[in-house]
C-alpha cells in the first residue's frame, strides 16, 4: 500500500507542480525508479538544458538542483551536448 501513496504522491506532483519536471526525476525522488549517478546526472542535464532554453539563468537553474552557474554550465555541456 505504501508504494501505491507513493505512485500518487508522484502523479499529483507531476500535475500540479507549478514548475514543470521530467517525470523520471520525480519518479526518483520517490523511490519508485531506480537510476545509476550517471543517468540521474544525464536526465538533469536534459533538465537543465530545457530550462536554459526557456531562458532561465544558470544561477537560476543552480539554486533549483544544488550547483553554482559555472556547474550548471559544465553538466550541461557534458552531458547535455
């Protein structure tokens, strides 16, 4: 039953968040997907990567997953291309 409250914790963050997310980042922060570093920092920097085309800051995209500019820069050019 606990993984079923999970399942709609996740949902309804997913629909309702006023800021939008790959829904495999919020199926992470559940438990309810397993990822390696690697493809948890790959789907970031997808993440990263959409929100700098939205005209975000890197600063601004920093504060949201933890990093300085410079970082957010270096992730995106790494994994995001």
């Amino acid at each position: 039953m606990e993984d079923l409250i999970y399942n709609y914790i996740a949902l309804l963050e997913a629909i309702l968040s006023p800021e939008e997310m790959l829904p495999d980042l919020i199926l992470h922060k559940y438990g309810l997907l397993e990822l390696t570093g690697k493809q948890r920092r790959e789907l970031e920097a997808m993440e990263m990567k959409r929100l700098h085309q939205k005209k975000w800051t890197y600063r601004e995209i920093g504060k949201r997953f933890g990093l300085t500019d410079s970082g957010v820069y270096r992730r995106v050019r790494r994994f995001g291309g």
